[in-house]
C-alpha cells in the first residue's frame, strides 16, 4: 500500500496535535482510527518517525486492543457481546447465527464491505443480556429470530 502525500500528512498533524502530551500514543491511534477506520502498517510507519517511537512497539499496541483494526472494517461494526452475562443468556448463538447469516467469522468484513463482525468481551449492557452493538447503537435482548431482521435493516440502509 502506498499512501498519498494527504494522508501522511494528515497522519503528521494527527501526531502534531499531541507534541506535548507525556504518553501520546494512544491518543494519536485513536484519532487515526476515528480518521481512516484502521491503522496498517504504512500508516504506523509514518507515526514511528513523527514520535520516535518503534514500530514494534506501536504494532502490538494496536494488535492489543480489539478497538484498534489492521484492516479496514465494513460500513457497519456488529459487536455481539459475549461476557459472562450476554454469554449465559445466548449471546455465542447470537454472534454465530450473525456469522453463519453473513457468510463472515469474527473479525472478518463481509465481500460487499456493509458488516464487520466482533465478538466483544462486554458491552456494559448486562441487564439487557445479550445485546449487541452496531455503530455504537445498543440492541437489548436480541433473540435469535431478530438477528435476520438486524441484517436486513441495515443492508436496506447500506445499500440506500
């Protein structure tokens, strides 16, 4: 992949914005996340030379958190929560019946770019078990019988 002379300097800026903070790295990420949707490799390069901090180092941060992504992710992010909670009422069946429908295994993006499946350890929405995630919306109580409506909802949005 090669970037354009935008984007790293956009990614440059991104770095400028947090020259005097002690422990910028996150902070940097975050917004480059926010910005592009992932963070390849090319990408941590340029943030190596702007901050001097090693690749290595900033590789495994983002590999570490499951919010940070390699690679791009689908219009829409399906996060199915599967902690304790969400776990003991459904929530495995709820993310396998979302991959078996989407044709997708956690952390892949389906072929028409529209839905990334996650498996996420908890959403904080325990009362409401299982419940999902998309974009940040929160689905409470979802049964296995919703999961094809969900995906049709917003394939009609996506494709809209």
């Amino acid at each position: 992949m090669f970037l354009r002379e935008e984007a790293v300097a956009q990614i440059k800026e991104i770095c400028s914005r947090y020259v005097n903070e002690p422990s910028p790295l996150m902070l940097i990420l975050a917004d480059v996340q926010n910005e592009y949707g992932y963070i390849p490799l090319e990408v941590q390069e340029v943030i190596s030379n702007e901050i001097n901090i090693p690749v290595s180092e900033i590789y495994g941060v983002v590999t570490f958190y499951s919010f940070f992504s390699l690679k791009p992710k689908g219009k829409y992010v399906i996060g199915c929560c599967i902690g304790t909670a969400c776990y003991v009422k459904g929530g495995q069946n709820v993310l396998d019946k979302f991959g078996e429908l989407l044709g997708i295994q956690v952390g892949q993006t389906s072929n028409d770019g529209l839905f990334t499946l996650d498996g996420l350890r908890c959403i904080g929405a325990c009362g409401i078990a299982p419940a999902i995630s998309i974009n940040g919306k929160v689905y409470p109580k979802v049964a296995l019988a919703d999961v094809p409506n969900i995906i049709k909802e917003y394939r009609e949005k996506g494709l809209a």
